[in-house]
C-alpha cells in the first residue's frame, strides 16, 4: 500500500508545491493539507513547507502555530505517532509550536542567503534521516532570512547528548546558527526540523544535486518497518 505523506498549505506557502513533488518522486503519494481544515485526512506522515506562512508577521511561524490544522498534529507529534518533517519556515512552526526546542533567528548577517550548501548528517536513525550514513555529506540548497537556530546553553548541551542534532552547516557558518546546527530532532525521532531544502535536492536537472531526495525515502523506510522513530 503506497504511503500517504501530507503537505500542509498555509497563506504564504511558497514551497509546498516542491515539497509534495519530492514526496512523489520518493515513491508516495502527496497528499494536500489545507491550514484552516482540522482534518489531517488519515495521513501517515506530514510535510510542514517552507515560505512565509501568514506574511512571518510577529514571529516567523507565529501564527500558523495557531492554525486549525496544528490542533490536530501537534498532539499526534507530540505522542510519537505522527512523523512530522518542518523545512525552513516549517522548522520555525514546529519550534514555535514547542514541539522542537529552540528558535530560529535572523541571520547573523542581517541578510537572505540563498546558496547551494553543504550539511554534514549527524542522526541518521530518525524517520527522516535513516536513507543516510553517519558522517555523510550532502548538497542542498539554503534559502532564508531567519535562519539561525538559537537555544540556550542547557538545551543545546542536551541536544547534543541525546543525539538530537541531525544536521550540521558544513564550511562557513552561514546564518549564525550555534553549534553549526541546521537541523534537530524531538525526542522520539520522529520529528525533525531542518533550515535548508531538500525538496529543491531531488532532480539533476533542477538542482544542485539530488541529495535531498534521502529525506522523503527515509520516511517510507520508516514507515515500511513499522518500528518506532529513535534518536
């Protein structure tokens, strides 16, 4: 049976597009997610997309933690369930929604970086991550203005401890994020918020590499085994 991968739609979406296309290429069927239906359709896993979901006013993510559609994920994330991927503005919800821990913040720049860039891949047992090895290298594509991840030094201490960092910036720091960290993972391994894009890393023609394609095919592997997310 052909797993269903959900994308979620917010206003201000820019990337769900490229997201749900991803997931097709990966061998499931994309499934689309309206912000304002409370209704997560059965899916077995949840892509949140980049963009600027309603326009970043307050906070990036700010509101559409808010949305009627995260009264019913964010519970069955919470409980394990749910696997949940959170790209760019999809990583601020999630931190947002406090079901990843810190926050993203604006470069240290002051600018929008948009750039191929490197990520070495540190977790790679979570449900997004195990199509990789430990110590991989992979090309991606990094497009954002609040970029840096940013937590204070307990967390960041327990992060590394549980294994909790699944990605870091290869080569120069590109946002000021610390610890050189782009991506992290809850608890249970089956959340996962990551800055850079994947999905714009799954064809040659139009990417820098089709690196990214590992993420989407991890969450089949993990669905296909049936065994737990784990960090």
């Amino acid at each position: 049976m052909t797993a269903r991968v959900g994308v979620v739609t917010f206003p201000g979406s820019l990337d769900d597009k490229d997201a749900a296309r991803a997931v097709s290429l990966a061998g499931a069927e994309p499934v689309p997610l309206w912000h304002a239906d409370a209704d997560l359709k059965g899916v077995d896993a949840v892509v949140l997309p980049g963009g600027f979901s309603y326009g970043d006013y307050l906070r990036c993510g700010a509101i559409a933690r808010f949305a009627p559609l995260m009264s019913e994920l964010v519970p069955a994330a919470r409980s394990g369930a749910l696997p949940v991927l959170g790209i760019c503005n999809g990583f601020q919800i999630l931190c947002e929604s406090h079901l990843l821990p810190g926050a993203l913040t604006r470069n240290s720049s002051l600018r929008f970086v948009n750039r191929d860039q490197v990520l070495r891949m540190e977790n790679t047992s979570t449900a997004w991550t195990n199509a990789y090895d430990e110590g991989q290298e992979i090309l991606v594509v990094l497009k954002s203005g609040e970029g840096g991840y940013v937590a204070d030094e307990a967390t960041l201490d327990r992060l590394e401890a549980e294994g909790r960092v699944i990605a870091r910036y290869v080569g120069a720091n590109p946002n000021g994020s610390r610890r050189d960290i782009a991506g992290v993972a809850n608890e249970h391994g089956n959340v996962v918020g990551l800055m850079p894009h994947p999905e714009h890393a799954v064809e040659a023609l139009t990417g820098p590499s089709t690196e990214g394609l590992g993420f989407f095919t991890s969450i089949l592997s993990h669905l296909a085994s049936g065994t737990p997310a784990q960090v």
